[in-house]
C-alpha cells in the first residue's frame, strides 16, 4: 500500500460520518483509526505477542 494522504484521509472520515455527529464522535473515529493502523504496523514489524504468553503472564484461562 502507497503513503496515506493523512489530509484525504480525514476529509473520507469526516464524510462518512452522520450530520448529528458531535466532536466526541470524531475523536473516537479518529482514535480508532489510529489504533488499527498502529495496530497493523506493530504486527508487520513483527512487535506482537502470542495470546498464550500474555494469558500466561496475567494468569488468564483459556
């Protein structure tokens, strides 16, 4: 995938959302947006974490 035009980018999000939407409903729009692309650049890095090791650490059961 090329370099994201962060600019475009936001115009499509602001456009999609509906004409109610509050300023919170943006920041959460954007906030998640984040999370995912940083999300996906942490996993094609390779900083990820097996489930097993973190369920482990925190004593979690399956």
């Amino acid at each position: 995938m090329g370099e994201i035009n962060i600019k475009d980018e936001a115009h499509r999000l602001v456009d999609q959302l509906p004409k109610d939407s509050t300023w919170d409903d943006l920041m959460h729009e954007i906030y998640v947006r984040q999370a995912i692309e940083s999300g996906l650049a942490d996993s094609k890095e390779g900083r990820t974490t097996d489930v097993r090791d973190v369920r482990k650490k925190y004593g979690l059961s399956k």
